[in-house]
C-alpha cells in the first residue's frame, strides 16, 4: 500500500469541503482557464479552480514583478470568502520546461534532448530546484514538466522535449527531476506534472497528436516505465496525452486513465487535460465533455471555451449523464493536491519567500545551465584533433546559428514557438559571445554564411549551423498530404493539423544553406569545426564530411557559454547520445531506428561521444 498523500485531518478537511461545496463550486474546481481568457473577478464568479499561461502568454512587459502581481490579484480573487464563494486558493500553472523559459531573462536550460545526452541525475535534481525557484519567484505554483515521453520517431515535432529514444535514461531522471521541484513541499517547491500519459513519444510516423500502435506490454515497456519512479517518488499531477492508443484518444480512455493510472498504479493526484484536449473526442463539444469527466480526467484545460464546458458539465450531473461521484472525487484530488502542497497555508504570491527573489536569472542559477550545456555536448567527429582549440587561434566564427540566442534556445521560450535574434532572451551568452570571451583573436562572419572569411588571417573556422525554432507540431517532419490524413483520420471533432517544418530529416534539404556555409569556407582552405544547433539527430552525412570536427549540442539555452568551455578544453567532452544517430545512406534514413531495432544501422550509435 501506497503513503496516503493526506494526514487524517487533511482527508478530514478535504471531505467537509466536499460536503461543504455547490455543485457550481466544484465544477469551477475541475476548471482551468488560459489567462488571457479570464479576470479576478470572473476567477470568482465561476470558482474557478485553476489558471494556466499557454507558451507565451504573459502579463504586461513580462517582468517578474508583473507576474506576482497578476498571481496576487488571482489569488485574491480565489480566497474572497462570502455567501456564494469559499476561500480556495487557485493554482496557476505554466510550461516551465527547461528553466522557467516563458519569462524574460530567465535562466534558460538546455531542452530534454540535451539533457539525455548528458546522462547525470543529480545534475536533473539540480536543474528542477533552481527551475522551481525561478518559477517560484514569478508567484506561480505548478509546472507542466517534467516531460517522460520516450521519442521513438525524431521526425516528431516533440523529440526535444524527449530525454531518450530509451527509457533507461528517462526512468532514470524522472524521479529526481520531480524531487527537485517538489522537494518536501515546503517553501522551495512547486508542484510537478509528469506528462503526457501515455504513448506519446510512440506517435507513428512521428505525427504530433497521432496514433500509438502498440501491444499492452509494449506501451508499458517503453512509454509507461519513466512515470513509475516519479509516482512513487510522490508526483501529485499528471497531464494526458494527445495521442490515441490502438485508434482511441487518451483523453477519453478510461482504462488508461482510471483503471490503469488510478487503480492500479494508485495515483492519488489529480489528473489534466491537455490543452483543449478533450475537443477532438466528439464532433459534440456537449458529449466530449462526459467522454472526457467519465474516463477520468479531473481538471480540463479549456484554454477560452470554459463557459460552455462548465454549462454542458452543470448540465450532465443534472441529466445524471456524469454522476456526483464523479464529481466528488474529482474535486477531492483537486483539494488534496492544493493541501497536500500547502497552498491553503501560504501567504499571498506577493508574500512568499521566493517571489520577486533576486535569484532569478542569477549567475549561480546560470551556471547550473552552463554545466548542463557542457555535459550535453556530443563530439561526433575530431578526425584532425582540431580540438580543443588554443585560445590563441585566429578563429572565424559563421553560421546562421553563431550568434542567435533565440534559435539557440529552441521552441517554448518567451514564445511557444520559440524567437529569433538576441532581442528576447535577456541575459546568458550567445555562442558567439561565449567564445569572444575567452579567444581574443576571433572574429564574427559580418555576413553569417562565411564569404568573408579570409585564409591569411584565419586558421580555423567554427561554424553553427542547425534548425531554427519550433514546438510541436510545427516541428514535425512529414512527407506527404497522405500523412497529415493519418494523423486526422484519429481525431474526431476539430481537425487542427499544424504546418510541418520540413519533408526530410536532411539538413540538407532543411536548411541548404548550412552546407554552403561550410563549403564556402572549406574551399578557402580553412579547416571547420561544425557545431550543430538542433531539436533531435538529423541526417548529416555531407555536412559532416566537409567539416573536420562535429559537435552535436542540441537545443542548449541561454548559456552559450558553456560551449566555449569544452572546445576550448577547460572542461572535457563527456555527452553521449540518447538518440541514435541516422545515417543518410541507409535504406532507413528518413525512418530512423533505435537502440535494440532490428537492422539497427545508425551512423552513430546510442551511446556514442569521443572524448579528447
Ligand atoms: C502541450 C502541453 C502544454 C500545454 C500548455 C499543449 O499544447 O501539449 O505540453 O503543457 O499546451 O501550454
């Protein structure tokens, strides 16, 4: 048997509230509105339980203090006490995903993928204290993080967020990562959400919001293995997938949600919806609604429609459609949770501890980041032992990746889709500006792609090259209408298919003019050192074989620092893929496989990294 989450006096109190409750109190609980779409005194007015900042969104110029006051202002709003409403804090949510990334000058973490690569625990530990403290300063409370989806397919918009095509990795870190942000749920702690249960990362084809076709044994080997430490470690909210299993969606799939998650693994937080999710249950918002209540869903994320969902809700229990039972334990693990972390204890946002705390964005978080990005750096090629390279050299820096702090730090910062240029990440170090630092004698490309560089005054040349920006299904790659059809063809009600980033998973054909870069530098007879900015592996192949050196450095943040660290040699390589490499000369290519594959035959294994 499981610790129960809640003292006896705790349950008690849940349980009067329970009794205590309308039923409009209690469905406002389950809600979960986008700020944009609500004020403090419509929080009031409807009891609404929970509020949400989807990527990007964000009160006024961004700034810590405007988001403490807007949490203060919530809050308020949700502990009035009088004939119509009872005092029950909210709790406001927010994709902190690698480092509290929505907020101006946070420190910006490596994505998952990066991570993976640099197979630490208690580097993830540490990385989920110093994001819970950033989140904290902002006066929020819950992150949607950690994702535990196992990528099966890179041509998923998602892999980045992914830590490993394996779970051994991912099981590994996922219980530490929820420790570090949960903590003892005290003062330093911000509540978890494991996500998205579950299959995610299996998507065929690698389609964002698709279809998982797997066996029962499959499904659990890979995609449910990585929530079992963080359930036991005390995760108190899970967050659904978009996805289908075997042809249903999860979000109205009661054996996963209620028998599986809450029966037998004894889940005893609560569970949310994904953003909208439960929309494309039913061309009928009014039955997806029920669909949705009855698997097992206890708090939806409508992002604007709450009105209707809480109307077609009230009506349901009415009609006896959604029973009061349902309804109760719901709103019970809503309050348990709310409880359990102490929220009805703390003092408002305004007054918290960490709120407006000068921590925020400061260089000892900063340099948890920049150990990341050192540990994350994959050395795929050194053939001439370019590396590490002497200070000293005459180095001449290109690429369109070189200097852009925005690209570096990848989808799902400030913006949902990411930004572009040095204007929106305050704070940290481009690459560029990392190697200025500490080589004298570089120069920057004044025109990116590498015509100006000049063989008498430059010995070597580094060149950052990769993908630009993306999240979710943007970032897919998908070959063809026929596809986007597939992945329709699971999704009933509103069909929201996303613009794909590309057809091929080859850079080449992505962003040809990476290849151009190097060539024009490499036929000057200045030897490159490739470094590549990107979401997950791609097919590299002439890429590679134009540059003398190649490093893999995924989606690395803020701190660009960190890479001139390690190809200066004041600190080791020591990365090793999580994700097998593609090679663009197998008949595979475009549908890369992973460790334990039949006709495993990647370019570099899972595993792989040289060291100096
Ligand atoms: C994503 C979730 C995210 C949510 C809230 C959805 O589109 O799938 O991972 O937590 O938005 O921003």
């Amino acid at each position: 048997m499981k610790k129960p989450l809640l003292s006896a006096d705790q349950q008690q109190r849940v349980n009067e509230l329970v009794t205590t409750m309308t039923l409009a109190q209690k469905i406002g609980q389950m809600t979960q509105t986008e700020r944009m779409a609500i004020n403090p005194e419509q929080l009031k007015a409807y009891h609404i339980g929970s509020v949400l900042s989807g990527g990007g969104s964000c009160p006024g110029d961004n700034t810590v203090a405007e988001w403490v006051e807007m949490n203060d202002d919530y809050w308020a709003a949700s502990m009035e006490s009088d004939d119509d409403h009872l005092a029950i804090p909210l709790i406001y949510g927010i994709d902190a995903i690698h480092g509290n990334n929505n907020i101006k000058g946070a420190t910006v973490f490596p994505h998952n993928i990066g991570l993976g690569a640099s197979n630490d625990p208690d580097l993830i530990q540490r990385i989920a204290e110093v994001t819970a403290r950033e989140i904290l300063a902002t006066g929020v409370e819950w992150t949607f993080a950690p994702t535990l989806a196992v990528a099966r397919d890179s041509r998923w918009g998602r892999t980045y967020e992914s830590y490993s095509e394996d779970p051994e990795i991912v099981t590994r870190y996922s219980a530490r990562f929820v420790e570090g942000l949960q903590g003892n749920l005290g003062t330093d702690s911000v509540v978890a959400c494991v996500k998205h249960w579950v299959g995610d990362g299996g998507t065929t084809n690698g389609i964002d919001q698709g279809e998982t076709t797997l066996s029962r044994e499959e499904l659990e080997r890979l995609h449910m293995a990585a929530y079992f430490p963080a359930l036991d470690a005390g995760v108190l909210t899970v967050m659904v997938s978009f996805n289908s299993w075997q042809g249903d969606k999860c979000h109205g799939h009661k054996y996963l949600l209620t028998d599986v998650l809450k029966n037998e693994l004894e889940f005893d937080g609560y569970v949310i919806s994904d953003w909208d999710g439960i929309d494309y249950l039913s061309d009928y918002y009014y039955d997806a609604v029920a669909m949705g209540v009855n698997a097992g869903i206890d708090m939806f994320m409508v992002s604007e429609n709450w009105q209707p969902f809480i109307q077609h809700l009230t009506q349901h229990v009415e009609n006896g459609t959604v029973s009061v039972d349902r309804i109760d334990d719901a709103v019970s693990r809503i309050l348990s949770v709310k409880l359990a972390y102490g929220l009805f204890e703390k003092p408002r946002p305004k007054d918290r501890h960490w709120s407006n705390h000068s921590s925020f964005g400061s260089v000892e978080h900063r340099n948890v980041a920049r150990e990341a990005v050192q540990k994350s750096l994959v050395l795929l090629k050194n053939t001439e032992q370019l590396l590490p390279l002497d200070k000293q050299t005459k180095l001449f820096v290109a690429g369109k990746n070189a200097h852009n702090r925005g690209h570096q730090c990848g989808g799902f910062t400030i913006a949902w889709q990411g930004t572009s240029g040095n204007d929106f990440i305050l704070g940290g170090t481009s690459i560029w500006e990392g190697i200025k630092t500490v080589a004298p004698n570089a120069t920057l490309s004044a025109t990116e792609n590498g015509t100006d560089a000049d063989p008498s005054q430059h010995d070597i040349a580094i060149v950052v090259v990769g993908e630009t920006p993306y999240a979710e299904g943007m970032g897919d790659i998908r070959d063809g209408d026929d596809i986007v059809i597939q992945a329709g063809s699971q999704i009933n009600g509103s069909l929201k298919v996303l613009e794909a980033y590309g057809s091929s998973l080859e850079l080449a054909k992505l962003h040809p003019e990476d290849l151009e870069t190097i060539t024009t530098i490499v036929a000057k007879g200045i030897p490159v050192i490739a470094v590549l900015i990107s979401g997950r592996p791609l097919l590299i192949n002439p890429e590679l074989d134009a540059s003398s050196a190649f490093v893999a450095a995924w989606l690395p943040g803020s701190e660009g620092q960190g890479i001139a660290d390690v190809l200066f040699g004041d600190i080791p390589f020591s990365g090793k893929l999580s994700f097998s490499w593609p090679d663009g000369r197998s008949k595979n290519a475009d549908k890369p496989l992973n460790r334990g594959d039949k006709e495993y035959n990647p370019l570099f294994p899972y595993g792989y990294g040289l060291t100096y």
